[in-house]
C-alpha cells in the first residue's frame, strides 16, 4: 500500500467532514482550500438528524453545535392569509434519537476547522491552494494539480482524490466535460439575517407564502438574555420567467434591501411584520435557486466526489449540508471495507450517486414545499380550513415520502446501525 495521503479539493463543509473522518479511521489525508484565510461567511443552514448523528459519531458534541446554532424544535409551513397549511415537530420532539440543528453556516464551518486543526495539525489544512485537474496515474496513485493563490503551480502524489470543490468543481468538471450548464428554474432568493424575536415554539422553521412567491425563516441562535432577540435566518424568494438563463454578474452578491424588500409589501400579520424583519439585517445577498442534473457515476479511477460537487441541489429540502456529512461517512465506511482502494469508491457510488441524483430532481420539484403548489392548485393559497383542501393523510404521507427519499425517516434511521463501527480503522500497508 503505498504511503501517499487521501487528497480533499475543497475545505467547506463536506471535505473538512470528510478530513475529519479520514482521521478517525486512521486515514492520513490533506485539504487544499482556495482561501487563503477561513472565515465565517454565509447564513443559515439546517443539519438534519441523520448528520448530526454523524457529528455526534465524530466527536463534536451538543454543546458544539450550541455554540454555532440552536437544536430547532418545529418545521412548519403557512398560508399567506396565516393559516397553517402543515406542521411538525422535529428533532428530539418529533422522536429521533438525534436532534436537528439550525446553524450559522460560516461558524459551524469554522467549528470543523478548528477540530481539524485540532485532531491533524495546521499542516493539513492547505489555505490558498485550489485542485485545477488530476492525473489517474499507472502505479495506483493519483496526482492533484494545485493552483496556489500566488500563481505558482505544483503537483501533489495521493493514493485518492476527493473533489469536495462545490459548486463550481474543477474535479466534476475535468470527469464530466460535457456535462450541462448550471440549471436555474427562475426562483430568485434574497438572504440575510437580523435580530428578531423567536415565534410559534422559539425554535421553529416556518416556510410563507406560496411555491413562487414566500419567504423562510428560522433562528440560528438562542435569544439574548438581556434583550430577547435572536439572529433570525431568513430567504426570501420569488419565481420569475428563467428561459432566458441568469443574466445577472455573478451566483451569490450582496445587495441593497430596498432591491427586493417591495416584493413584500403587506407581508405583515400581528405575529409577523416581514419587510421590518428585513430592513433590520446588516446585509443581504441575492442568488439564484440553482442546482445541476445529476451525473451518472461520482468516480473516475482513484477519484470521487462529494457534496456540492457531486449533487449541487435546490435548497429546499434543507439538506445539502447534511448530505455533504453523509457522503464523507459512507466513503469512510468503504474505505474501511475496502481498503484505499478503486473498490470502495466503487462501492461509495453504487450506494449513493442514483439515489442523491433523485433527491436532487425531487428539490427541483420543490421539495417539501410542494405542499404549498397543492394549495395554490386547489384554492389559490387561501382557505380556511386545510384540511377540506389537503386532508391530513395527504398532507402526512407527503412529507414521510420525502423524508424517507432524503434519509431522514425516523424509524429507519433510528434503527440504522452506526454507518462506521466505533473504532473502525483502514488497514494500512
């Protein structure tokens, strides 16, 4: 076996995970990451129960997670005359062995940082390093060609590759040359955060309004003691006419609130004013709602991909991240079977590239939110009583279908045995 690590291209959620797993299993590794300074960037993310008992299984505890979010209690949807179409508890209310986490994207990234930091040494983690391409090589190796942030160009020896590089994965993009462009429905979304205070349970996530044309809002934090506000994570988003493609520069830009605040004019209800809620953030960002068709296999020879790179997806259902955490568990878990090997990238695809690749096309559809195109089908988004327009079998049963497409149903993952062994290591030779 050679002595060559386990390259990660990309430092973000799913390849630090990923690092933070390699170790565990007794996996030397190194993350090339084009930043050259970590930063808490970003807004709200959710981590489903699934991954956080990933987390958990890693070491980063409870009281981790508090210190970058807070364990969210309530998913749940609402009319635009503030009715409730559908609610649920979540997390530990809702029977999961493992709570749901609402976080600040950028400081739960730093939170992985540090502990692989911590676990592996400031050596593993390479800021300012970008993966341009690689080379399968003919003695089992793989070479990563790395674009520093100065300019200078070098080559690093691996036994694997992984593409944890997003988005815009130079790694997809040398093994799938042909694949399409970006796919952009037409929905538009605003983000941003401000200071606010909690409702329904004080930990809820509630989606507003109606499939093309609503907002979503979660805290991210517990309230301040002193004042009784918290940093309140909110999307807003409208649908307008993608055929044209997206024409605006760049996928993710700040922008000024009086652009977009007057597509919610009157959005306010005695438990909600919605434009104050915005005009209260420090900043905002616009992007697109964005994803790519899936691809038929994560692999070429001695790499594969991860996270974004494998399955950008519509955020609808919340769990991008969580998938991200996921795919670094399953890969550990071959790894441990198969050795650093072909085999076990082969064996992490079979398990995972078919079906992310329909979670990807069911977000397209919306999600779970496509709660909100039966009620905009049946009374045009307003009623009285929901039940008369989606009876409450309808309405459970569609919810547990896409829990059970996105891992998440409670009593298959409650039973699931742990994806890697407590003390599982890769037999190194």
């Amino acid at each position: 076996m050679s002595n060559h690590p386990v390259l990660i291209a990309g430092g973000g959620i799913g390849g630090l995970a990923l690092a933070l797993t390699l170790n565990q299993i007794g996996v030397p590794c190194v993350v090339f990451e084009q930043v050259r300074e970590m930063k808490p960037l970003g807004v709200g993310i959710n981590i489903q129960p699934n991954a956080v008992r990933e987390l958990f299984d890693l070491g980063i505890t409870a009281a981790d997670l508090d210190g970058v979010g807070l364990p969210a209690r309530e998913w749940a949807l609402v009319g635009l005359n503030g009715n409730d179409v559908y609610s649920e508890p979540r997390g530990l209310e809702a029977g999961y062995r493992w709570p749901q986490y609402a976080v600040h994207r950028g400081l739960f990234q730093m939170l992985l940082y540090r502990k692989a930091v911590e676990r592996m040494g400031a050596g593993a983690v390479r800021m300012g390093h970008r993966v341009a391409g690689y080379r399968n090589e003919a003695d089992g190796t793989v070479t990563a060609l790395v674009e520093a942030a100065d300019g200078t160009r070098s080559e690093e020896r691996g036994i694997l590759l992984i593409g944890a590089d997003g988005l815009h994965s130079a790694v997809r993009a040398q093994m799938h040359p042909g694949q399409p462009p970006i796919h952009w429905g037409g929905a538009i979304m605003w983000r941003g955060t401000s200071p606010g205070v909690p409702i329904r349970t004080g930990a809820s996530f509630v989606g507003l309004g109606t499939h093309r044309h609503r907002v979503v809002f979660y805290p991210i934090s517990a309230p301040d003691p002193s004042t009784g506000l918290a940093t309140i994570n909110w999307i807003a988003e409208v649908t307008v006419d993608g055929s044209q493609g997206w024409k605006s520069s760049g996928w993710f830009k700040p922008v000024e609130i009086d652009d977009f605040v007057h597509y919610f004019d009157g959005w306010t209800w005695d438990w909600l004013d919605l434009p104050a809620l915005i005009r209260r953030a420090d900043a905002a960002y616009e992007n697109p709602m964005i994803d790519r068709d899936p691809i038929p296999t994560w692999r070429d020879g001695r790499v594969a991909l991860i996270g974004d790179a494998a399955h950008p997806m519509y955020p609808t259902g919340s769990n991008g991240a969580s998938q991200a955490i996921v795919d670094g568990r399953v890969l550990g878990a071959a790894l441990v079977v198969h050795g650093l090997t072909p085999e076990a990238l082969v064996a992490y695809d079979e398990k995972l590239c078919g079906p992310v690749g329909q979670l990807v096309l069911r977000n397209r559809g919306a999600g779970p939110f496509g709660l909100l195109n039966l009620v905009d089908e049946r009374c045009g988004g307003t009623f009285d009583d929901i039940d008369a327009v989606i009876p409450p079998e309808e309405r459970a049963a569609f919810m547990a279908g896409y829990k059970t497409a996105a891992g998440f149903a409670i009593e298959t993952l409650n039973a699931a045995p742990p994806i890697i062994p407590a003390g599982a290591r890769v037999v190194l030779g």
